[in-house]
C-alpha cells in the first residue's frame, strides 16, 4: 500500500454486536479449505448466511467489543479479506484475530465510537487514525497503526514482507 | 523495577535487562507448534520462498483435529504434511495413532521448560503456561514466518495477577473456578494480557488442573497464562496492572456451567433448571485427562447413560488412554454406555465424532459453546466439568454429581 493507500474508503454493510467469534466468522467445519482464496464461501455462513450475497467490493464491517474471538484460524481473517472487505472497524479486536489481518495484509481498526449505520460511506485514515461519516458528515477518532503493522500493510501482508526481504538477503 | 512472568520471559528472550507493558520486542522462539493447520503454514512457508525451515528441531506437528482422516481431502492433508516433515527433518511429529491432542502431547514429551517462549498454530496454546513458558497463540501465516527466521515480534503485555484462596468443596474443580472467573471477568476480561495465577488453592492443585486454566484463560482473551512452577518466578516488586482475589469457598461454592453460545455467560448449576441433554463429552485439551476420567469413572460406576442421552468420551493422548484402561476407567465408563472415539479432537472443533443435530442439547467439558461449534446453528452446547457431564449423562439433563452419587 502507498501513502495514499492508507487511506480507504467504503461502505459499510453490516453493524455487528460485540464478541463476534471466529465461529460465527467462518465454522470449524470448513477448516480443511487451505485454499485462502475459497475460504470466502463460507464468511459467516451459520450466523448471518445472507451477508455475503450483500458484499461489495471495499465494503466495512463495522464490529464491537473484542471482534475475532476464539481460535487462531487463519481462515477467519481470510475469509473477510477475500470475499473483499476493505477493512474492519471494531471497538477492540482478539489479539490473534488482529495479527492474522495485518499479517494477510487486511486492514483492521480500533475505534472506540464510531456512529454509523449499514450504508453510511466510511473515509479512514490507517495513519493518522482518524474514520469520517461521509454520511452523517461525523468525524471519530481511531487509534494510529503501530508502525510495524503499517510496514506489513504496506508490503501487502507478511508473505510479500518476508519474500522480499529473503530474497535480499539471499537465504 | 521488578518484572511479571511474562515480562521476565520476553525481556530474556529479546535479549535486554528489563522490558515494561507496551513494549514491542522481537523475541526468540523456543518452540514452535503446530497441527493440521501446518499444511497452511507450509503453503505460507512455500510461498515466501526460503529452502530450509530455521530449526527442524524446534518444531512440533501433532495431527489431531480430524483423526483418523474423515474425509480424502483431510487425508490429503495429512499426506502433504507427513512429506514436509520429512523433507525439513522434523523429527518432532506424532501422528495418527502416536500421539493425541496437540497440547496434552506437547506437555507429557516434555517438549515446554519453564522459560521458554512457545508458540502455536492454536489459540489455547495458553496451556503450556501451566508449565512456566510463555505460551501464545499465532496464525498460519504468522508461523511461516517462524519457520523462517525463529522469531516474532509481540508487544509486552501488561499482567494481570489472580489469587485463589479458599477451599474446593465436593464435586468442584479447576474447570468451575476458571469458568466462574471468565463469567466475572467477561470474554474480553483479558484481552491482551498476561494472566498470573496463584494463592494457596491453586498450589493444591494437580499439573492437569493447572493446565485447566491456562487452557480457558484464551477464552478471556488473555495471550498467556501462567500457574506458579519452581524454576521461575515472578519479581517480588512485578507491578500488575490488576489483582484480583477470590475466595473458591464462598464464590464458587458449587458447580459452574457456561451456557450457550458464549463461554462468559456462567451461571451456578442450581439457576440451570431443567436442561435435557441428548449428548455429554467428556474430552478436549482442557478436560481429557486421567484426573478427569477418574472422577467420571466414579460418578459413572454402576451407572447406564441416560436412554435419551449419548456419551461420547476422548482420551486427550494414546498414554492417557492407555493409562485409563489399566487402572479400570474406560471399563467402567464403557460398562455404563458411553463411546470411547479415537485420543484427538473429536466433536469439540465440530468436524467429526459427535455432531449435533438441529434442537439438541449437549453437556461438553471442551472450552467453546459458540454458535454451531458442535455441529447444527440451532444446537446448544453447555460447558461444565468432567464431573457434571457424568452426571448430567446419567440423569439424562444437566446434573449435580451429588444427585446421582447419592
Ligand atoms: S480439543 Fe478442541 S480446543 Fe483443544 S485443540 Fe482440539 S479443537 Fe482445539
């Protein structure tokens, strides 16, 4: 991601409550699809089965409290980021759900108030943590990337991060 | 200033005097764990490029989430990782038939020491803090990234101490104390942070027990946890961020159950009323091991299973199951009606072994009651301790192991 690119904007699709799991974000039953790409099928197939036909690119899941709770499955944050969420906004995020989103190079962001509602246009700055309601016209504050996870954003993930540092290095 | 566990941990491994809360440090990793989903990592590994993994010696792949294979494309799986394993040299795999649930298996080869800093491809990798290591929970990606150069960044997180004074009375256990406290504390009621528990009753507990509540204390969000072990030590001046005592006499006086569908919505067994229950299991890494079968092979002696209940129970390794047949506990349980599946997952991660169907109910000593965990979206799963779910499959409805022991 450039400089520019740190900035996203989109719609969001769905408010979610708080305490959203990794079950509700993708069920366990379909944790043999290595294949990140396919994962998309099934984004929250048991609990919110229509939301992925209303998906558009870029769109914003706006969560609660402690989004991405339970297990470390990858597949979750794959599941958001290839179905082609543009980011994830929630009042705080389970830790190893917020490092598998960087790591898979999804935008993920820690905002204590945001107000908005399904449809509302969304602008977020990742840098200097800042998300406005086009809509509303509204502007809240969000906490700024560390910027390790910037780094990793930027390369697109940790794989292309990893690859182009090794293949430097010769190892 | 005097360190936490945790901080005394990374600051060792990230190779400084001291390190505080919030601090980001790149720390070595000891010991890097993971099951099924190696075959992700190994893709992850694969796409980054390198030959060589950073130490074959220092990783461990257990297969247990779906064993024996259930499916050709889980034993395609399983066949790719077996030829990883074989080409980079990782001596450390159990397979099928070897080994058992990733966690048991990783704590009875003695592959964790105190100290170390361990991380897993699970997130109740917390376990292993029952043991002294700083043990968290990572992505598949995240682990290529192990594989690759042997560490990991991780922000130092800030500790939270727990103190346990008090006595367990009659049918209750490490699962009710921790269970009671992730209904205290909430499902984000330690998100980000060290747990440190300690205090007299749990220095009477066993190593299982203990195991017990670094295993749940995932499911308050904690990144590691540790129960008190010989070899280290917390600073006498550790600053904590919070200390919270309990006293298990008067607060958690009686069995602790975790309705559904979310594991902090406790409440004590006698505000249950009546739960009919259509399954029990009794297994998992939290509560699939000997201590757990031998109160269940109590409570189920001269007992049949409930007609409108199936008890399906999981040894969490071959030598648990091994042991559980030398000393009568899998007669006795067998004797009453239950099904011995395979040491390994089984239905807790809701994939094979034990699904529910549509309006069932079951009683699980697992550690997750989401929404379809265990099977149907419109199934319901209840947490409690091994003890409970004997009874509760014996009385055919969530029980107290007093009303069929007595
Ligand atoms: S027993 Fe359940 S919680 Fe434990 S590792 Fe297996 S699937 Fe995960």
């Amino acid at each position: 991601m450039s400089e520019q690119a740190m900035k996203l904007r989109g719609r969001v699709v769905v408010v979610l409550p708080d305490n959203v799991d990794t079950d509700v974000i993708y069920p366990g039953r379909y944790l043999n699809i290595t294949d990140r790409e396919k994962t998309a099928e099934h984004l929250f197939e048991l609990a919110y089965p229509d939301l992925r036909a209303a998906l558009q690119p870029g769109d914003i899941i706006l969560g609660g409290k402690n989004f991405g709770c339970g297990s470390s499955r990858e597949q979750a944050t794959a599941a958001v980021k290839f179905s082609g969420v543009g980011a994830v906004v929630a009042k705080s995020f389970a830790r190893i759900f917020y490092r598998n989103s960087i790591n898979l190079g999804l935008p993920v962001v820690t905002a204590q108030a945001v107000e908005a509602r399904a449809g509302d246009e969304l602008e977020i700055d990742l840098l200097a943590g800042r998300i406005a309601n086009l809509t509303t016209g509204a502007v809240f504050d969000a906490a700024p990337l560390d910027p390790r996870a910037v780094e990793l954003l930027e390369a697109g993930g940790l794989i292309p991060y990893l690859k182009r540092k090794h293949s430097y290095s010769g190892s | 200033m005097g360190m936490t566990l945790a901080e005394k941990i990374l600051a060792r491994a990230s190779g400084r005097a001291t390190v505080t809360p919030d601090q980001v440090v790149v720390a070595r990793v000891d010991l890097a764990l993971s099951h099924e989903n190696a075959d992700l990592v190994r893709k992850s590994f694969k796409e980054i490029g390198v030959a060589r993994v950073w130490d074959p010696d220092k990783i461990v792949i257990i297969l247990d989430h779906r064993v024996p294979a259930e499916s050709e494309k889980t034993a395609t799986t399983h066949k790719a990782i077996r030829e990883f394993v074989r080409e980079q040299g990782i001596r450390n795999f159990y397979d099928v038939g070897r080994g058992g649930i990733c966690h048991q298996v990783l704590a009875e080869n003695g592959h964790v020491q105190p100290g170390m800093v361990v991380v897993g491809t699970d997130s109740h990798t917390t376990t292993h803090g029952a043991f002294g290591a700083f043990a968290a929970g990572i992505g598949a990606t995240e682990m290529a990234g192990v594989w690759t150069e042997g560490e990991l960044w991780f922000k130092t997180p800030a500790t939270m101490r727990i103190e346990v004074d008090g006595e367990f009375a009659e049918w209750v256990s490490a699962k009710d104390l921790i269970l009671y406290i992730i209904g205290q504390l909430g499902a984000d009621g330690a998100d980000y942070r060290a747990v440190e528990f300690d205090g007299p009753a749990i220095r009477r507990l066993s190593v299982a027990s203990r195991m017990v509540l670094a295993n749940l204390s995932m499911e308050m969000g904690a990144k590691v946890a540790f129960t008190p072990v010989e070899e280290i030590a917390p600073d006498p001046g550790a600053h904590y961020e919070r200390v919270i005592r309990i006293d298990a006499t008067r607060e958690v006086a009686e069995p602790q159950i975790a309705c559904p569908h979310a594991v902090d919505n406790v409440k004590p067994l006698s505000a249950l009323g009546n739960v009919p229950v259509e399954q029990a299991v009794l297994g998992s890494c939290t509560n699939g091991r000997l201590e757990d079968f031998e109160i269940a092979a109590r409570i189920l002696a001269g007992c049949r299973v409930h007609q409108r209940t199936r008890l399906i129970v999981i040894p969490a390794s071959q030598r648990i199951y091994l042991e559980a047949m030398r000393l009568g506990y899998i007669q006795t349980m067998v004797e009453a009606g239950a099904m011995v599946n395979p040491p390994g997952c089984g239905p807790c991660v809701g994939v094979h072994q034990g699904i529910l169907a549509a309006g069932e109910a079951c009683v699980s000593s697992t550690n997750r009651n989401f929404l379809g965990r265990m099977g149907s979206k419109d199934s319901r799963v209840y947490l409690a301790s091994p003890a409970v779910v004997a009874a509760s499959a014996v009385a055919g409805r969530i029980a107290h192991p007093a009303e069929v022991t007595a």
